[in-house]
C-alpha cells in the first residue's frame, strides 16, 4: 500500500487526475482495517477474501498511478515535438519573407 500510494502521489504531484488510483487506494485502506478486525476471529479463512481484495485495489490504484506518470512524461515528450515542428515552420516562414523581400528590390 505504501509504494501505490507513493506512485498515486506522485502522480498527483505531476498534476495528473488519478481519481480512481485514489479511490482504488481508499477501498484499500478499508479491507485493511477490515482484516486488522477481523483478526480477532482467528480464523485466516474469513481473512483471506478481504486481504485478496485489498491486494487487488492495492494494484489497480499502483497501476492508475503508473499510468498517469507515463502519460505526463509521453505529454512532455510530444510537447518537444510540438514545438519542434512549429519552429521549423516559423523559421521556414522567415526564410521565405526574406527571400521575397529580396525579390521585391
């Protein structure tokens, strides 16, 4: 539970929305309090679908959060690209003003 919810932050602090990784992250928070009361039975057997649970959210807000980092850092990457591409149209565009300035004299 701690690495997903440092991925969740993560991600969180990147400004990605992962709402689900948190909420995946809260309902497994709750099948651990639910397994520390259920302790007291002594009985693994009514533990384990609750730990099993838990397991699963854990993963799914683990991945959430993974998701969103790669997604910010592929956004970074096609922002380069983006801006490479303009640039190379904003520097062909001056070459072209300059060539027809200097067809005009």
């Amino acid at each position: 539970m701690a690495s997903a919810g440092a991925t969740v932050a993560q991600a969180v602090q990147l400004g990605m929305d992962v709402s689900g990784g948190e909420f995946a992250l809260h309902e497994a928070e709750s099948q651990l309090t639910q397994a520390r009361t259920c302790v007291h039975s002594f009985s693994a057997g009514a533990m384990q679908p609750i730990i099993d649970e838990g397991l699963q959210r854990t993963r799914l807000a683990k991945q959430e959060g993974q998701r969103a980092v790669h997604e910010f850092h592929f956004r970074r990457q096609e922002l380069w690209v983006t801006l490479g591409i303009i640039g190379a149209l904003v520097v062909g565009l001056l070459l072209m003003i300059r060539e027809l300035e200097r067809r005009r004299r």
